[in-house]
C-alpha cells in the first residue's frame, strides 16, 4: 500500500498502526504537502457488515464534531474495495503508553489531560453523541501538550439508527460503566464521565480500578465491588480526590456527574485543592516527564518514550522525528535527525547524531554519538534554535 494515492491527492507514505480492524498510515496531501492520517478498513473487517456499519459510522459522527480535542476527518471514500477515512494528523503518544512507560502521573498532570478528554466529551455531548469506548488507548497526548479524543468507532448519536453488535457488551472491559457492560445502547454522556473517571484514577496510580482473570471477572467487580479509595495509595493528595473518584464512578447513573460541565466544574474544585507542589509518587519521581522549550517563543515539546529523536520533519522522505523542529527553524539550520534524547535508569542523557550544525549543551559542542547527561535547566542548541530542558513533575 506504500505509494498509493487515495482520494486523488494522498499518498500514503508510512504505516503507524495495525490493530484487527483497520491501519492508520502516514499519507501527505499531493496539493498541498501537508501531513495526514488514512484510516483504512482492512480486508476481513471490509467484508463483515457489522465493521462495515462501524467504520462509517465513525466518519459519520467524527465529521459533526468540533473543537481541538477531538481528531477531525477531512475525506472518506470506497475504490477498488479500500474503505477509508482520511484525518488530521496527531504527532504523539498515546494516554496507555505515557502511563506504561513513566508510571503515574502527578496529580495536576492528571488533572490538565483529564479535563481536556472531557472537554471533547463535552462538544460531543452537545451533538448528542456518546463516545462508549473512553480508555487510555483512545486518547492522544501530543508534543505541544494538546489531548485528543480519538477512535469514536463504537459510538452513537440519538439521531442515529441503532447499531447492531454481537457483542456482550459495547466498550473495554476496564473501563466500562455498569450500565453499559448490561446494555450498550443505554449508555449516555454519564457512562463517558464514569469510564474517564478509571482513566483519572489509572493515570494517578498507574493500574485500572478494578482487575481480574478474565473480562467478566472484571465487568462484575464494576457491577458489584466497592470503589476503591486513590488516596490509600497516594496518601500526597487530598482527601477531595476520593471524593471525586467515589461520584464519578456511582454505580447508578444518577448520582455521578450529570453532564460534562459538572465533571469539569468538580476537576477545576479539585485542581484549586492540589498543592502546586505535589508530585508523582516517590517511588516513580525518577521518571517524571522530560520537555524541551524554546527559549525564544515558549513553545514546548512533550518527551514521551525512553529515547527521543529531535530535529526537522521532511515529509517527502517520510522523516518525522518525535520532536519537530521545522517550525522553528526556518533557515533549515536543524538537521533531519539531530539528536536523540534516552532515559535510562532515571538519568536523561544527550547524544549528537553526526549533524551537520553540531549539538551545543551549555554552549559545549558535543561530540557525534557521544552520550552526555543533561541537568534541568540545561540549554541545548542545536542549528539556531536553543531549548531548555526541564522535567515536568506537576
């Protein structure tokens, strides 16, 4: 599928994703040599109705949303059997991979992305649509630190016709509100509100709420089980972030939060209760997240894996670093791949990769593949643009 052209313009230049429905590649608009996502059906699911009627029943509800928390389709089409939606492009990592790979986060961080998964809950919301399938996986934090809503495959609208699934239940085990694990269909904006609510408490302890050895083990603990209290695991935080957690994840629907508002209302409460210097447990307090700003304009870049590649995007040799400088510099004075960023056992250290403009720490310039450690505040220049480097701790 590599150099295929869909829809007349985008050229499909690299794979990011396979999962058991779709593949997400890398495509750049011919016209206008920008960068999109093409999500496209593959061969089994295009030949089962039921997928079918799902993929297009995304596109349907992705193209009545707004706002900047939700991915927005721009095309979609059918040729030669290829089903496929075409999308903004998000550079980041998902929500599941940030927590997997620096543990929990500190309880404003937490906060920060959780209310911008909500906000995009709520201009859903507003279009009378519910997401049922809010988890980790589906929410994507980019490099200049905007959260996105994606993958609204399992949603519904109340305009919509009822979508016929042969499944028990409709969402993710982990996550799934009582009454959607019992029926799919009465799953509303509250259901979105309680599975955001595990999300929150996975992100401050770094584990789903509940657990078990299969996925009925798990429904049932949702159904039945007492929810459990974040502050006996994080004794740091207030006692009001129980509070939250006990009311967004009620068993009965009406004694949650009754609308995105009131969740957001109650986040901003807690926010104003979270002392500005906690931070991520003790014990995780080695891998609190890394971030480059621009000493000139401010601009910041998330680094979200344990090794990190900086420099400037070239999108007709499918470059894409994970920190893209090309905005930045446009004299193009940052090499394609720069530098590389790697943490390792909770150290962060600097490596130049043979650039043509050699990387500066602190004014030094280092040799090509030559590790140094960076320190917090540490100023790193590489072409004409400096960055500082610091660690978000919240």
């Amino acid at each position: 599928m590599i150099g295929r052209v869909v829809h007349g313009r985008y050229k499909l230049i690299d794979e990011r994703g396979n999962g058991s429905m779709a593949i997400v590649y890398v495509a750049r608009d011919l016209e206008t040599n920008r960068i999109y996502a093409v999500k496209m059906l593959n061969n089994k699911a295009a030949n089962d109705a039921e997928l079918l009627q799902r993929f297009w029943r995304e596109f349907d509800l992705l193209k009545q949303l707004t706002g900047p928390h939700v991915i927005r389709p721009v095309a979609w089409g059918e040729e030669r059997e290829m089903h496929y939606i075409v999308m903004e492009y998000v550079d980041g990592h998902t929500l599941k991979h940030i927590v997997e790979t620096f543990g929990p986060m500190a309880p404003l961080d937490a906060i920060e992305v959780t209310k911008q998964v909500a906000l995009g809950l709520e201009s859903a919301a507003e279009r009378g649509i519910v997401h049922r399938d809010v988890k980790p996986q589906n929410v994507i934090l980019t490099v200049d630190g905007v959260v996105k809503l994606t993958d609204f495959g399992l949603g519904r609208s109340i305009t919509s016709a009822p979508l016929t699934v042969s499944n028990v239940f409709l969402g993710t085990p982990y996550y799934v509100a009582p009454e959607q694990a019992d029926n799919g269909r009465s799953a509303d904006t509250r259901s979105d509100l309680y599975s955001l609510t595990c999300v929150f408490f996975e992100m401050l302890t770094g584990h789903v709420p509940y657990e078990g050895e299969t996925a009925v083990d798990v429904v049932v603990q949702h159904l039945n089980n007492a929810i459990p209290s974040v502050c006996r695991e994080r004794p740091d935080m207030p006692l009001a972030y129980d509070a939250f957690i006990q009311r967004g994840m009620a068993k009965q629907p009406a004694q949650r939060f009754q609308s995105p508002q009131e969740f957001l209302q109650a986040l901003e409460a807690l926010r104003s209760e979270t002392p500005a210097t906690s931070g991520r447990p003790a014990k995780t307090s080695t891998k609190s997240l890394p971030r480059l700003v621009c000493v000139r304009t401010g601009q910041t870049f998330m680094l979200m894996k344990p090794e990190s590649v900086i420099g400037r995007s070239d999108p007709q040799k499918a470059i894409f670093p994970d920190a893209d400088l090309a905005p930045l510099d446009t004299q193009h004075t940052v090499s394609r791949r720069h530098a590389r960023l790697s943490l390792r056992e909770g150290h962060y250290f600097l490596e130049d990769l043979n650039a043509f403009n050699k990387t500066r720490l602190n004014g030094i310039a280092l040799a090509p593949n030559q590790e140094q450690e960076l320190r917090e505040g540490d100023i790193i220049r590489l072409g004409n643009v400096d960055l500082r480097f610091e660690i978000q701790t919240g």
